[in-house]
C-alpha cells in the first residue's frame, strides 16, 4: 500500500502492522474482523510495556510490583465502566470472552432463578454463544425456549416481540448487532417488552460495540457481554456487565484463590463484587490491553468508526450486487447492515470461495459462523462473511471484488 493511502479518514493505517504484510505473495485484505480485529501498535505497545515492566500477581502482594499491576487492572476496570457507562466499577466482571460471560449468567442465575414451566426467548439468529447456554437451562430448568423469528430482510418485527414475549417469560437473550446478517437489533425496544413482564435482559454486545457506543444504562440491560478481541485488544479478555442487584444474590460460578474471604474447613465466604466472579489469577495483561483499545477507539471516535464502516459496507455491497449470480442475505438493503456482508455465489461452495479469495491475499470468512439455526431458518447451510472495520479502505473492497470475479472461472463455470 503506497505511503498516501496509509492514512484514512484520520485513522493512520500504519498503526496496524499487519495489515502492511503479505499473504501469499500478495497485499493482505483482511475482511474478518467480526471474528476478531487486528491489534494496532498502542495497543501491543500496552501489553508489552506491562509484562516488561510492571507484570505480578495482582491483590496478592504488599510489594511495589503487585500494587502497580493491581492499580492497571483496576483501571482497565474503571475505563470499562466508563466506556459502557455502568453505574459502578464492581458491576464489570472481567472474563476470557463472550461465551464466558454468557455461562456465567446462564450457570450462575439461569440454573438458579428460571423455573420449571417458565420460558426463555431468543431470536433465531443468536451465536451459538448465547443459545447453547439457554438450551442446557432450559433442559436442566424444565423452562421452555422461544424464538423471535425474523422478517425477510432479516428484521425482527414489534409484532413478533409482542407476541413471543409474554408473561410466562423470565428471561430474553438478546444480540445486538447479528454476526452473520450484520443486522441491528431493536434491543432496548426488545429490554422494556421485557421488564414489563416482569423478565431479566441479556444483551449481547459482541458485534455492536466494536463499530459504535452502548450504554447500558440506556438500554436498561441487566447483564451484558462483550469480548475484548473484536474490538482491538489481545484475546483472552472479555466483560460481564451485570446490575449489582442481581449480581448480588447470583452464587459464584468459578470457586478458588482471591474469590474468597474466609475459608474454614467445612466452609467459606466469599468476597464482595466483583471479585465473587472472578477466581484465581486474572488476565492482566488483557485487561491492560483492553484499557488500551477502548483508549484507541475513543481517540479515533465512534463518529469516525461509524462513517468508515458504513462507506465501506456501502460501496460493497454496491459493488457486489451488480454480479447477478450473487445472492446477499438479510436487508434488502446496506442502510441497517452493521460491518458485515453474507453472501453467496451461485454453484460455489463458501469454502471454495473463501480458499480462492485467499489465494488473492482477501481473508474471509466461510462457514455457518457458529450460527446453525439461523441458516436453518434461512434454508442455506454456509455463507461467505465478508466483515469491515475501520482499517479497511475502499481499495480493500475493489481488491475482494475483482477477486469474487473470478471464483466461477476458477471453478470452470465460466464468469456468468
């Protein structure tokens, strides 16, 4: 990429070293951040100078080292709180990732306050992430699961959340933004349906806080999750957010070291929030990471972010339904469509596709993208995902489509 198109919109390109590498010989287009995002140098630059020189066990020690890697992760915890705009710093529970979180909840209240006979709503394009969980509660619970099933243009419409959220339902899991369609989901429509019956809301924020802000208290969520990886930090990181209400009264999921308060032969206490949530010793380093990407975020801005992604979204998917033997799934246009394109080419399996496309240096991805039952619902069993982000440029959209052009060809089906 020539020196004058590392700059972007304000955003320096040439923070993110990667993305200046080649694959198989040729310039990287990399189009799968909804799986995970590229790190840009501040962000390495935090978690090396940490482990270089501030890594110990933090709450654990009384020695100069041990207080300044418990004053980072505190920080990091303290940022977060910020960022989503949580009522207190001990509503935010570090965890490896989303699926963490979700377990958590699900293991921690689900398994304890969902009855027998009680339902539990989801929407059909849930992660597997959010919908495996729910399935063991219900089937451990006796509860009942209901899905919120999803218009032609992959919307979920005010009817079916009336008619499937009803009095008989205790909890509704809920993503934000669909990992497969990009779509974004009505959720704080979807939180008061359900505070009026009386159900607790889950929201999943894997997808929607990497491109724009969440406020949780806005939203009125009582937990929500979020993974750090999809939004510049290491993996390995990921957040709870839980009102201290319910967080209070949950039993802890994890049982060991700095969890606790007393220990005894016969039995134990366990210590105030957060802490009751996170057992044993913590990712430092990821939160420290963490703190850094949300710090990074906020200088680009969300303002920026969002104008980036939707040019780009935009201009591919333009692009791409001028090639007749595409089919492109969810909206039937880009206007509500959050940083991802699914899509198919006529006789060509999306593993074929994505391996050709590779070959040209794009990486996409190809697969049911952990979400089974919404291609059921769709009748497709794989897609090609092509996900943005703010690093990606529109040259990086003519490059995966000429690249798309050719995948019949390659096939021996001729470009039509």
């Amino acid at each position: 990429m020539s020196a004058n198109k590392l700059v972007q919109a304000g955003v320096d390109l040439s923070d993110f070293p990667i993305l200046q590498t080649k694959t198989h010989g040729k310039r990287l287009v990399y189009l799968d951040s909804a799986a995970t995002a590229q790190k840009p140098l501040p962000v390495l630059d935090a978690v090396r100078h940490y482990y270089e020189e501030e890594n110990a066990n933090p709450h654990r020690g009384n020695y100069e080292l041990s207080v300044l890697a418990t004053e980072r992760y505190e920080e990091a915890r303290a940022l977060t709180r910020a960022f989503i705009n949580a009522k207190e710093d001990a509503e935010i529970i570090f965890t490896r990732n989303t699926t963490e979180s979700l377990n958590l909840i699900a293991y921690s209240y689900g398994m304890h306050f969902i009855q027998e006979g009680d339902e539990i709503v989801l929407s059909i394009a849930e992660h597997h992430s959010n919908l495996i969980p729910w399935q063991q509660v219900a089937k451990a619970r006796g509860a009942t699961l209901k899905y919120l099933y999803l218009d032609k243009n992959g919307r979920i419409t005010e009817e079916e959340i009336n008619e499937k959220i009803t009095e008989k339902t205790r909890l509704v899991a809920i993503v934000h933004v669909s990992n497969v369609l990009g779509t974004v989901n009505p959720v704080k429509e979807i939180v008061n349906k359900a505070h009026n019956v009386g159900a607790v809301a889950v929201v999943d924020l894997a997808q929607s806080i990497p491109h724009f802000p969440v406020d949780v208290q806005d939203i009125d969520a009582d937990f929500a999750v979020f993974s750090g990886h999809k939004m510049l930090s290491p993996m390995g990181i990921g957040v709870l957010y839980g009102k201290r209400e319910l967080l209070e009264k949950m039993p802890p999921f994890l049982f060991g070291g700095d969890m606790i308060e007393y220990v005894y032969e016969q039995e134990a206490t366990f210590a105030p929030l957060p802490a009751k949530f996170e057992a044993g010793t913590q990712n430092v380093g990821g939160a420290v990471g963490l703190a850094a990407a949300i710090r990074y975020i906020q200088k680009v801005g969300y303002d920026r972010i969002r104008e980036i992604d939707s040019k780009l979204v935009h201009y591919a998917f333009s692009r791409l339904r001028e090639l007749d033997y595409i089919t492109i799934y969810g909206d039937g246009g880009a206007g509500n469509r959050c940083g991802v394109i699914s899509f198919n080419i006529r006789d060509a399996h999306p593993h074929d596709v994505a391996s050709i496309l590779d070959a040209d240096g794009v990486a996409i991805r190809a697969g049911h993208h952990c979400a089974q039952p919404l291609l059921r619902y769709l009748g497709i069993n794989a897609t090609c995902r092509a996900s943005f982000y703010f690093y990606n440029t529109p040259e990086d959209v003519d490059t995966f489509v000429e690249s798309v052009k050719k995948v019949r060809g390659v096939l021996g089906y001729g470009s039509k």
